[in-house]
C-alpha cells in the first residue's frame, strides 16, 4: 500500500464533513479562502460536480494553485479572486 499524505488526509476529512452537513456538493456554488496549492478543491472535484468553486488567496497563491488544478480536468467553473 502506498503513503498518504498527511495534508490529503485532512482534505478528505474536510469533504466528509462537508457532505454530513450540506448533503452532495453536486450544482452549489463553493467559494474557499486560503487555497494554498488547491488541494482542497481537487479533493472536492473528485467526488462531487459543484457549479463554480471560487478559490480566494493571495496572487502567488493563487498561481501555485492554478498551476496545480490546470493538470486535472475539473467539472464546473473555477474562479481566482484576489
């Protein structure tokens, strides 16, 4: 079996407390403050389809993430706010 991030870990917990509390993300319309390289966003995308996800962060922050989440074919509709 292979190593699992510790950060994924979190990013998976996150999800399921997000799925217990507002049921599938599936057509919402999520917005994250503080997305670091975006892996919150990933997680979130490979299980459900949300409408939009509005990452919110600083320039450079916003940069690594884009770089990082270009490599996945994401549904709905990203959006970088600064």
């Amino acid at each position: 079996m292979g190593a699992v991030s510790p950060t994924t870990l979190r990013y998976v917990k996150v999800l399921a407390d997000l799925r217990r509390l507002f049921g599938p993300l599936d057509g919402l319309e999520l917005a994250e403050i503080g997305v670091g390289y975006g892996g919150q966003c990933r997680v979130i995308h490979a299980w459900f389809a949300p409408a939009s996800y509005t990452l919110v962060d600083i320039q450079p922050a916003l940069a690594l993430a884009q770089r990082f989440l270009d490599h996945f074919a994401l549904n709905g509709r990203l959006v970088y706010r600064r």
